[in-house]
C-alpha cells in the first residue's frame, strides 16, 4: 500500500491515478521492484537446525526413560 503524493489516499501498490485526487502517481525503480524474500538456502538451514534441536531432545528423553524403566540402580558401596 502507498499514498497518493498529492491528497495522501491510501493507493494499492499498482494503482497508477488516484481515484479520489486523479493525480498520476510517479514511480521510482524502488517502487515496481518486487520484495526481497530469504534465500531458500536460509530456510533450509533453519529448518535443519530445527530438526536437529528436536532429534537432539527426543534422544534425551529416550535415554531418562530408559533408566526410570530399569528402577533404581545398585549401589556399590
């Protein structure tokens, strides 16, 4: 969403006159170029570190059941 640069009227982005003002709007190369969005190789890793963190986290809690289910150790003292 923009603004028209002559009455202020919320404009959408490809609106090229302003229905309340008619007033042309200019565009800068800024304007008509799309978004930036991440990099695929950003989301990859996140999700990998993600994944990681969770297999990591399943693995913990494997082993404390492991040893509860065994019952109390022997002492050897």
């Amino acid at each position: 969403m923009t603004n028209c640069e002559h009455c202020g009227y919320r404009l959408l982005d490809d609106t090229a006159v302003c229905p309340r003002c008619a007033g042309e709007m200019t565009f800068t190369v800024e304007t008509l170029a799309p978004r930036s969005q991440p990099s695929k190789g950003l989301k990859i890793l996140k999700w990998v570190l993600i994944s990681m963190v969770v297999a990591v986290l399943a693995a913990v809690a494997v082993v404390v059941w492991i040893f509860n289910s065994l019952g109390p150790m022997p002492s050897f003292g």
